[in-house]
C-alpha cells in the first residue's frame, strides 16, 4: 500500500527523494518484518516489495536489481539482514 501512494504520488522522483521516503514509509512499516522473519518466505515476499520500489525511479526502472540497490545505495534485505545480525553479536 504505501509503495502505491509513493508511486501515485511522485511520477517522476529523484534518487535521493525516492530513498527517503521508501526508507520511512515503506522500510520502517516492515522493518520488524525483515529483521525477524517468521519464515524465509516472508524475507522473499519483502524482497520482491523493495525490487518493485526500485524501479519506481525511470533512470533505473531498466537496470538490473542488483545495479539499483548499488547505485541507491540499499543493501538487499536478506544481506542488510545478515550484517545487522553479525553487528550486534
């Protein structure tokens, strides 16, 4: 839902506006989601969320999903996941 209100609302967004927003409306709205799982499924479903929202910007909507995370600077989830994880051990 609050890709679509991001999506409906700026047709034309910048990178940094575009990070911005999917950090707080989209990422915090399933932060306990992606940090916790109940399944690995769940991380999956999610990812798929972030691999749409990345095409939402058009100067990236033709690059591989791995090329806009790096140039978003956006880790994929299961890897932000891990990291975090290893951070507070």
């Amino acid at each position: 839902m609050m890709l679509g209100k991001i999506k409906r609302n700026f047709a034309h967004i910048s990178r940094n506006c575009f990070v911005t927003l999917y950090k707080s409306l989209v990422g915090s709205h399933y932060a306990n989601s992606v940090w916790y799982p109940k399944r690995e499924t769940d991380v999956d479903k999610l990812e798929r969320v972030q691999k749409t929202a990345t095409k939402l910007i058009s100067e990236l909507s033709n690059k591989p999903y791995r090329k806009r995370l790096k140039i978003l600077n956006l880790p994929t989830l299961k890897f932000g996941r891990y990291h975090r994880t290893v951070q507070d051990s």
